[in-house]
C-alpha cells in the first residue's frame, strides 16, 4: 500500500498551481465563473486557450493525436487542481467527442474535429435527454429520416447547454423506429450555429442559470456527420472511455468551500459566540470533512483501477452517488451556518461570501438528477454491482 | 383527546382552500415574486372580508375572536397556496403583540383597523447579529421627556416596505433584558429602508433608524418588559411558520405522488419503482409527523399552557422535515422539477426562509436540551 502520489505528480501539481496563479484572469478565491454565463464564458474560453497551449487540456488524450497519454493519476492532479480553484478545464468536447471520434470517427471527421476540440475552440452541447425521455434514454423519439445525402432530424432535446452559444451539438436520434429501442439509434454531428430548422429556448432554473431546449423541425443534417455505424449510436455513446472518470472534481470542490466556511466560522458569530466555537457547527463540519474525505479517496481508487487496467463499474456509481449527494450536504450546512444571512441572494450586499453558498447549494440539487439519477446510480451498484436481481 | 379538526376548523380549511385556490393560484404567486410590493390591495381587501386578518382579534376590536389554534389552521392553508403578502406580518407579528402588550387605547386604536385591512403591520426584531435572544437586541430608544430617540440598525424585517407600523424591539437599558417596544410609523423621519434580494423572493429588509423620535405613547406595554411579549411572540410566530411549512409539505407531497403516477420511464409510471415509493412514502412520513407536532404545540398556546418544550420540539423537527421533503420532492421529479417554471422550486426556496424564522433547528435543538434537563 502506497498513498502518496508519485514525486513527478506532486512536481506537476505545484507546476499547475505557479501556473494558475501567473496566469488566471480573476481571483478564484473571490470569485465563481460559470462558463455558460455570457459574461464569463468569454473568460473560461481564454483561459482555456492557455491551458491548451499548455497541452493540458488534451494530457490524457494518445500521442498521435495531439495528446501527452497521461496518467491516470496525472490527469487526477490536474483534475483536482483545477476544480479545487473552481476552473472548468475539460469539456464535453474534450472528454466525450474527441475521444468517441478518435474510437469511431471517420478520417475526415478526426481532420476536422480534433484540431478544433483540442484547442477548445468548438462549444458542445450534449443533446441526449429529451422532454419524454430522461433517465429511460433509450426511448428518445428524435428521429432522424434519410433524405439523399442527409439525414432529416425532427424532435427536441433538453436540459442541454445549447443557449450558452453552443456551436455544435453532438446527439442521439432514432433513426430505425421499428427496431428493439437500443438498436435504432444513431450517434451524430450536428451544427448549431446558423442552422435552419433549429430554435433554441433558454430555460431558467431555480438557480442563477439556465438550461437548454432545442427544437428541431426538418433540420438537415449531412450524413457524413454521423459518428460510427448507422443504427449503433447507443453504443458508440455508451462507450467507455479509458480517460479518468473518477469524479475527483466533486471533493477538491469542496475542499475548497470547506476551507471557505472554516474561515467563514473563524471570523462570524452566532448568539454572541464565534461559530468556530460553537460544539454544534464544529461536529458538523468536522464530520462533512470526513465525508469529504471518504468521496476523495473513493475517487482516487476509481483512477487507480483504471491505472491498473480494472474497469470501474459500480465503483464509479458510488463515487457520483457519494459525491454529489456529500457536495449538497455541504453547501446545505453552508447555508445553515450562515443562519438568516445564508437566505441572501447573490447580488445581495449583505450576502456572505457574495451569495455564493446559497446559490450553489441549489445548483448541487441538479448534480443528483444530472448524468445519471442517484436513484439509476443506485440501481446500477445493487444490480451490476452487487448483481442482486432486477425489480 | 381529539386530535383532529373541530367543525369550525373543518368548515374554516375548507373555505380556506376555496378562497385561496380561486384567489391565490399560482400564477400570482409567481406575479407577487416580481411586483414591486409583492401582493395587491384588491386581495388584501378580499382577506379581510374573509374575516381573517381579525380571526384572533377579540370581538370588542372587531374580530372574529377565534383562537390560534384556529389560526393555524388557516396558516397551513395559506403556506400550501403559499399567499405572498403581509399577512403574517401583519396578523401574526404586529397583531399579537399589541394584543398582548398593548393598553386599551393601543388596542382600540390599531386592532380593529388591522381588523378591516386598513393597516399593514410588521416586526423588527433581528439586526445584523442575527441573534434571537435579548443580548441581540442593540437599537436605542433613549427617553428625553415625553419622548424617545431610537437609534440603530434592524435587519430582515418582513414586509417593511409596505407595512404602517412598524413594532421595533429597542433596548431601553444596561441589564440584559431591558427592552421595550414601540409602535412606529414607517413612515418617521430617520427611517430608512433597503430590501434586501432573498431565497424565497419574499420581502425582508434593512432598517436604518437614524435618531426617530416616537412619542411616549408610542411605547408598547411597560417599559423595560417587552422582552416578555417578545418571546410570546417567538413562539407563536415559529408555531405559525411550523403550520406553513406543514400545509407547504403536504402540498410538495401531493404533487410528487401525481406526478410519480403520471410520469413514465422504462414503459412504467416511476411510481411504481421502489426507490420512488420509498422516496414518497419518506416525505409521507415527515408531513404526518410535521402536522402532529405542530397541532400539539398550536393547542397548548390556545390553552394558555406551558408551550417552551413543544413549540421547541416542533420547530426543530419541522423545519428540518420540511426541507427533507422538498429534497424528495426535487429528486422524484427530476430535471423538470428545477426549472422556474415549475412549483416545486417555490415551495423549496420558501423552506429555506421558514426554516431559519424564529430560530432553526440547532436553536430549538438547544432549547429542548435545556428542558429534557441536560
Ligand atoms: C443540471 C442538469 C444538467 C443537465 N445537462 C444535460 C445535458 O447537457 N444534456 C443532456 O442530454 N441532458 C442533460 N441533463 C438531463 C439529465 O440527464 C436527466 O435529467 C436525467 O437523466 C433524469 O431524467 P429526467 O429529469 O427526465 O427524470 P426522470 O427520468 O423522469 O426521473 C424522475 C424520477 O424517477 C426516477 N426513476 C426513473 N427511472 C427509474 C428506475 N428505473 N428506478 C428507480 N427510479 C427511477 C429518477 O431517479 C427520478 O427520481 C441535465 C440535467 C440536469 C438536472
């Protein structure tokens, strides 16, 4: 047994820090950017430019295609580094497209895609959920009709982030309707930007932000745009990929909102008594930190297996159920230490540390819905994981 | 024992539901959390000719005379249809102190006006130290002749905006319960009010008192005894905000078994998965639990019997349920259940501000530890 990382990660891990500190347009300890934001995304997609100059964006990418092959425990430390100080780094283009493209991918696709996702210059908006079709994926109804060269796609997809200036979406759709419901579904391509047929709603949350329904009425789209085998979308979405999926982000977050509320408890009272002295609010964060704790490793053994060539499988369901349920305990206790002041919104000038907490508390409801239900992670751990039988 | 409704209160929740559905659907709701006062005098009017802004008030003042039992009851009505406005403000807090501190001339003077709806009313109470107990109270009222000068700062104070009168806790001397209470127009010289943006879009704001000076007759019961009727009104006011959160839990309940039963995934209605019933049958549990402990509380105020463990047992346990029930509610309903369009998020965002009135749950946590006598 061996906790420590390796001495060439830790080196990397301070390299990343002198870097951000060099580098990072805003302060990360004062500020939260949301990369759908309009104002803010201008600055996540700059920074984001520099990390790729760094080939950081791409590490675990292989060689040949631009990438350094990294470690998975390499990549673990950039990953931590970069959520503890709120940066999103990776993106949708650089951990799913890509990498579906380098497996599946046409030569022409990887030719115009790579090059482009790797220095983050395209915007991807997933567009798998639809309104009737959520955790049951399997039966989205977006179909897609062969039409010459092109496919003739008509439905809509939601909850994506297609109203954040997205300028590709890459989807399912059904293109064989009376075939067994996983097999007639295929993987494609498909421009936002300028394109006819599209219309984007933005819809609000009961966090600052939004989420995206895009409707499609005949939209064409060209057939070489289809990714992988007409018809074998589902598993060509489905498909793993060998890059770490551990889920560190989640606890080097709350790392840092742990250290946030420790200084918060330092410096405010309650009743007359530094919240730092209360035996209430102590056991109480005392005891997220432990959780913290526990999410961290339990990421960590994910990356390891996949060091080791194992496949994570419930393993890395209980990291999503585990994290994201530890994330929304958190900022609730957040918010509850805060007491009356932890109600202030945002923009509020008496709002401690700028309203941060309380609108992240509400966003981390959404982490249990998203990318998979607590309910369907739970179900994934008792029946492929334990293998109980199905209900 | 009878634990359950009288005909009156029957008679009261049903007519309470009928008036509430009609005039209060959630389209207002939502038109309230972006109207400049956050509820319409057309309503306002209507309430009061319900009868129930004097639902307590004694008959001599114009009201109903009723008891709070009665008016929790109506509290839990109102927190399901979630009314926005100053109806607790007014009723609950400015109401009941005067009924409870007032002299006769302060009550014939405000109640039967609160009675009619003529005058909207309000407490400040907490200030930035966000404390509920004496020591917290640091605004001034200093006595020179036949008048007093009130000086200092309240904090999340409901409805001021809109309210006539203000009652403002003010210490009026060194020992730690010395505080009195005053009746103050809002409008007073050297008030000056910002509102403040929150979770539960409701209306709070920042007080500042800059030397305003009431008359003496502006003081509310004994000087130097109003922490006494302060702490009366902590309580009704928490039992108040427990019948809220208990009719809003019944409500999030409701929905997420309608919508559990309409919502298919995997060709089924995800009520009939386990994790969902179970999730149902959890917040089935918390709303049951909620109103039982609520009622029990709401009865030993209308008694008059001691009440310090039972209002402390049910804001604790309430205000954590009915948070636990909307986080089931939420999980239930998935991504839709998020969206602002949609009611769940209303009754979410309200717990947290219920959750946090008149002390949460490791304030009354701390209460119960002092009265099982650790
Ligand atoms: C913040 C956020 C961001 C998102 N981003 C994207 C995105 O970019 N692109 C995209 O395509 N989608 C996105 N989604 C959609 C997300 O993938 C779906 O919300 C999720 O799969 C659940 O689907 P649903 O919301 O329709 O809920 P439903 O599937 O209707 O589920 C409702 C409830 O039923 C439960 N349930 C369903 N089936 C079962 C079962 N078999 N056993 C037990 N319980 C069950 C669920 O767990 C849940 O509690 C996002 C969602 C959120 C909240």
């Amino acid at each position: 047994m061996d906790f420590k990382f390796e001495g060439i990660d830790e080196d990397f891990r301070s390299e990343i820090k002198d870097f951000v500190e060099k580098e990072l347009p805003w302060n990360w300890r004062e500020q939260d950017l949301d990369p759908e934001d309009e104002k803010d995304s201008v600055l996540v997609r700059n920074f984001k430019r520099k990390l790729g100059d760094q080939g950081w964006l791409t590490m675990a990418w292989p060689k040949e295609y631009g990438g350094q092959a990294a470690s998975h425990m390499r990549q673990v430390v950039f990953n931590e580094e970069m959520a503890y100080r709120g940066i999103s780094a990776g993106d949708a283009g650089i951990r799913m497209v890509g990498p579906i493209l380098m497996l599946y991918g046409t030569d022409e696709q990887k030719e115009q895609f790579l090059p482009k996702i790797a220095s983050a210059e395209i915007n991807w908006s997933q567009g798998y959920s639809e309104p009737d079709s959520g955790s049951d994926l399997a039966s989205l109804q977006t179909r897609a009709v062969e039409d010459g060269d092109d496919f003739v796609v008509s439905g809509s997809k939601i909850w994506n982030s297609a109203h954040a200036d997205s300028d590709w979406m890459f989807m399912l759709v059904r293109t064989e309707p009376d075939a067994p419901k996983h097999r007639g579904i295929s993987f494609v391509l498909t421009e936002l930007e300028g394109q006819e047929g599209v219309t984007i709603e933005k819809i609000p949350m009961m966090w600052d932000a939004y989420r995206g329904l895009v409707t499609f009425d005949n939209v064409r789209v060209p057939k070489k745009n289809l990714v992988g085998e007409q018809n074998r979308g589902w598993y060509v979405g489905a498909a793993l990929l060998d890059f770490e999926r551990s889920g560190v982000d989640r606890p080097a977050r709350a790392k840092r909102v742990l250290e946030d509320l420790v200084e918060f408890c330092k410096e405010n009272k309650k009743n007359g008594r530094l919240l730092a002295d209360d035996p209430v609010i102590r056991n109480q964060l005392a005891e997220l930190a432990v959780q913290v704790e526990t999410t961290r490793l339990m990421c960590y053994n994910v990356a390891w297996m996949q060091s080791q060539d194992l496949i994570p499988n419930k393993e890395a369901s209980i990291t999503k159920v585990y994290g994201t349920e530890t994330v929304n305990r958190l900022y609730g206790l957040g918010v509850k230490i805060m007491g009356l002041y932890g109600q202030l919104d945002p923009d509020s000038k008496w709002a401690p540390l700028k309203g941060r907490i309380e609108n992240a508390w509400l966003r981390s409801f959404g982490g249990m819905v998203a990318a998979g239900t607590s309910e369907i992670q739970r179900n994934v751990i008792a029946q492929r994981g334990l293998e109980l039988p199905r209900g | 024992m009878d634990l359950g409704l009288n005909e009156a209160q029957q008679m009261l929740k049903t007519s309470a539901q009928d008036f509430l559905s009609a005039e209060c659907p959630d389209t207002y709701v939502r038109e309230m959390e972006e109207d400049e006062r956050g509820y319409t005098p057309e309503l306002w009017t209507k309430i009061a000719e319900q009868g129930w802004l004097g639902l307590i008030i004694p008959e001599q003042y114009g009201g109903v005379e009723l008891e709070f039992q009665d008016l929790v009851v109506l509290l839990e009505e109102m927190g399901r249809y979630m009314l926005p406005g100053p109806f607790f403000s007014t009723v609950v807090l400015g109401g009941m102190s005067i009924m409870d501190a007032g002299n006769e001339e302060q009550k014939q003077e405000y109640l039967p006006r609160i009675a009619e709806g003529q005058i909207i009313m309000t407490l400040a109470l907490t200030e930035p130290s966000a404390r509920w107990d004496a020591p917290g109270v640091e605004l001034t009222a200093t006595a020179n002749g036949d008048s007093y000068t009130l000086n200092g700062t309240k904090l999340f104070v409901q409805n001021a905006h809109v309210s006539d009168y203000m009652v403002v806790v003010a210490r009026t001397g060194s020992s730690e319960k010395d505080i009195s209470l005053f009746v103050v127009p809002t409008q007073s010289d050297g008030i000056n009010q910002t509102l403040l943006k929150t979770i539960a879009s409701d209306r709070q704001s920042e007080v500042v008192f800059s030397d305003v000076q009431v008359p003496s007759s502006a003081l509310l019961g004994v000087e130097n005894k109003g922490w006494e009727t302060i702490q009366k009104v902590m309580q009704w006011g928490a039992i108040g905000k427990c019948a809220e959160m208990s009719g809003g839990g019944q409500q999030v309940l409701d929905m997420t078994v309608d919508y559990a039963k309409q919502r298919t995934q995997f060709g089924r209605p995800i009520g009939s998965f386990q994790a969902i019933q179970h999730h149902c049958a959890n917040m089935a549990t918390d709303v049951e639990g909620s109103k039982f402990i609520t009622y029990q509380a709401a009865w030993r105020l209308s008694e008059g019997l001691p009440a310090d463990r039972e209002v402390a047992m049910a804001k604790a346990w309430v205000s954590d349920a009915y948070r636990r029930v909307c986080a089931l509610g939420h999980q239930s309903h998935g991504a839709i259940g998020f969206t602002k369009e949609h009611n769940m998020q209303l009754y979410s965002r309200r717990a947290k501000a219920s959750e946090i009135m008149f002390g949460d749950t490791d304030f009354h946590l701390e209460n119960v530890a002092n009265i099982i006598g650790l």
